[in-house]
C-alpha cells in the first residue's frame, strides 16, 4: 500500500521547485546588498530553547513538537527562527566582537496548527535578526529592509503597520492597565484567557476564540502607556520610515504572537487578489530580554521572519512576472537508438562548455523525442541522422527562427557557444 505525506506537510515536485529556487536566490542577492550573512541552525533543539517561562504564546505551548530521544533529551522541532538562532548566538559567542550581528536564515519550522491554504504543519522561513545593539536607527533598517524585500518581488499595496510595546516600564504599566481592564470580564473570557490575565494579559489580545470579544475590542493599547523614552524611541523610528519613504501605517492593537518582543512590532501587508485576512506575509519585531534568558549578555535584537509557501502564494495570486521557468539550451533527437552512444558523447561536451543540454532516454520513435524537446523548450535541436550520422556531423536547429545547420560534432559545443552568447 502506498504510504501518504504527513497531514500538513506537502511535496515540491520538480516542476515547481524552480519557483523555491528563484525566491531564494532573490533573498540571498538581497542578503548581500544589506551586508548579512547567513546562519544555519539545527531544526531541533533542546527544548528549553523555545519553552521557557516567560513564553506562553499558544505556538509554544499548544503547537510545538517534542519529543525525546533514545538517549531520553527532551527535544523540539523549531516552531520559529529566532530562540535558535539566538541560542547559537550565545553558544558561539558572537557577541564578543562587541558588534552589531546581521544574520539571515531560510528553513523549515515545524507547527502543530490545523492545516489549511496557506498553514501546514511544515512551513519553511526566510528571516533576518539583528543582535546586540538598540537604537531607532537599526529597528527602521529593519522594516525598510522588510519592505523593499516584498516589493522587490512586484506585489503591489505594500505597506507596513508598526506599533510600540514600550519597555520594560511601559510594558508593565501596560500590563497592569489589561489586567484591570479584563479582569471584570473574566468569567467570559476562554479558559486559556483565564490563565493569560494573571501571567499575559496582553496575549489576551491575540486569542483566536475571543477575537470578537467586547472586551477585547474595548481594551486600552499599548500607545497610551508608553512613557517618554519610549515614545521618543518609537518617534524616532517613524521619523526614518518617513525619511525614507515607506509606506507605514500605526496599528494600535498590535501586539503579535510572541511573548518576547518589547518596544518595536510590525507587520508587512500587500494587496493580494484573493488573500483576505491572510494578507499579512510576514512580521517581527524587537526582544531586549531573549539574548540574557538564553544564557547571553544583556543586549537587545530586532527580527523578523517571513513565510515562504505564502509569499509563493502571492507571487502566483498576483501573476507576477517573477519566475521563469530555466529553459534547455540544446536537446538531441536520434533516428536510431544506435546513435546514442554519439549522443552521450556530445552531450558531455556540451556540459563542459557549461551548455545545459539533455536527450530522452526512454521513448524510440522520432516524433515522441522532438514532443519531449518542445516541452522542455529547448532552444536548439541537435538531430542526428542517419546520413548525418556516417558523415560524422550533426544537424543543429534553432527552435524560434527554424533555421538549421549542418555542423561537425567536434565543433558543436563551439557553434553553440557563440549562438547562445557565452
Ligand atoms: P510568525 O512566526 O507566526 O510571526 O509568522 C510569520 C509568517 O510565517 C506568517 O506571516 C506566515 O507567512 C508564516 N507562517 C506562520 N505559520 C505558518 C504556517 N503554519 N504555515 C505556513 N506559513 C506560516
């Protein structure tokens, strides 16, 4: 019997791979441009690394996958980039440089969700963090970077909703005004709710079953408790989006779905035919507490991630002109299956002449051959004949203008080099 997938999990079969392909190599050309390097880190980690105390975020506490391993270490898949990242921070001591670290990461996080369009169980990551500095300046680079990454791939309406959680003291403040505002209400709030007014009441704004909630949709906002450095602070950030030009619109009531940010939270939108809701195709924000309860020192970072089977999406919702199919330069039909051996010898050739070429291995006849070749659109026929064949050349056809030469096999690579421009 034939075994499935995993619920929420999907395949990339090789017809669409080269769409993954073009995204990543727009993300790694990006990536050089703003001067970061890559990170790769293990998807599993041991599990503190994400369940940590202070984090009651249903993705780590309801989503996440663990387990043990036969020498009986608790384990997570990575439900997110960032803890991971961060963990390797501190183990490698990046900070001892004294710098500001940039890094990026593209992979796959691991979600238990309920899957639908758009959310699986597997999803893969592009995001970038920028560890131990705190300034307006950096936090703008970010969402600047954020921005011009999406309209980059052609989406059209992108915008930015930006808010402030304040710091420490504001976050506090703000805390303390939720519980108050909530706690009259508790009776009807969900049973996690209950928990989050003691532990997290700004989580409360998150719920997915109290969404619609009257006391929710009442609920002070962060903004009215910022005290004064943190308003300059978030001042000061909308002072370089405006500088530069990004469309950015405050959000009130955003808060995101991670319990480490402090200061700044953002989101990148675009106008998606189609998406709804789910136009929201990515976000970060910045966490001052994360690096020092993973075991670093006391510095801040900024982050955000990315989903890339959404931005795939999006790319195909809106037709964007953004992935091109890699064309074959040169395909070889034969008249005889005789003549493959000739065949396997110019292909070689042509490969080393960094010319991508194939032939088909399976189908004899002529006609099933050159509807393989149209297919794969390839930009040059090589036909050998039989006549062609004895006389030690080879018929080469150019598929647009149909004209054909007879060319010597030695010199294949080099006829084509020069008609390809290489
Ligand atoms: P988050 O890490 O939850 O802030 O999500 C950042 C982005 O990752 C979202 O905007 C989505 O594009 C994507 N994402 C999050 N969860 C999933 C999922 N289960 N499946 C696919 N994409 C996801």
């Amino acid at each position: 019997m034939a075994i499935n997938k995993v619920k929420g999990t999907y395949d990339v079969c090789p017809n669409e791979s080269y769409l993954w392909q073009r995204l990543e190599e727009e993300i790694r050309a990006l990536m050089k441009l703003y001067n970061i390097k890559e990170m790769r880190t293990p998807i599993m980690e041991y599990s503190e690394v994400f369940h940590r105390q202070s984090e009651l975020s249903d993705m780590v506490t309801k989503e996440t996958y663990n387990f043990d391993d036969r020498g009986e270490r608790r384990l997570t898949l990575r439900p997110e980039g960032t803890a991971g990242i961060i963990r390797a921070y501190v183990e490698n001591k990046l900070y001892a440089s004294g710098e500001l670290e940039k890094v990026y990461y593209i992979g796959p996080n691991f979600r238990y969700e309920r899957p639908q369009k758009g959310r699986y169980r597997q999803f893969y990551q592009f995001g970038v963090e920028a560890i131990g500095a705190i300034d307006p300046a950096l936090d703008a680079e970010l969402i600047i970077l954020a921005y011009d990454f999406i309209k980059r791939l052609g989406l059209k309406g992108v915008r930015v909703r930006i808010n402030s959680l304040g710091d420490e003291d504001s976050r506090q403040q703000y805390h303390h005004a939720l519980k108050t505002h909530f706690d009259p209400h508790m009776e009807t709030l969900c049973d996690d709710c209950k928990i989050r007014i003691d532990k997290n009441p700004l989580r409360i704004l998150d719920c997915k079953i109290d969404q619609n909630h009257p006391a929710l949709l009442n609920a002070p906002t962060p903004q009215d408790y910022l005290n004064t450095d943190s308003r300059h602070y978030f001042t000061s950030i909308l002072e370089h989006l405006h500088m530069a030009g990004i469309n950015y619109e405050i959000a009130n009531r955003l808060v995101r779905g991670l319990d480490y940010y402090s200061h700044t939270v953002f989101e990148i939108e675009a106008d998606i035919e189609g998406f709804g809701a789910q136009n929201v195709l990515g976000g970060g924000g910045r966490y001052q507490k994360l690096v020092k309860e993973l075991g670093g020192p006391d510095l801040g970072g900024i982050g955000f991630a990315f989903g890339m089977e959404r931005l795939l999406m999006a790319i195909d919702a809106e037709n964007v002109d953004f992935a091109k199919e890699p064309i074959l330069e040169a395909f070889i039909l034969t008249f005889q299956p005789d003549y493959r051996s000739l065949a396997t010898k110019i292909l070689f050739q042509l490969r080393q002449a960094r010319i991508s070429c194939d032939m088909n291995y399976t189908q004899k006849s002529f006609k099933s051959q050159l509807k393989q070749a149209i297919k794969q659109q390839a930009k040059y026929l090589i036909i050998i004949g039989e006549d062609e064949y004895k006389r030690g050349v080879v018929g080469v056809k150019n598929t647009q203008t149909e004209v054909q030469d007879e060319v010597v096999v030695a010199k294949v690579p080099k006829y084509l080099k020069e008609r390809l421009g290489k």
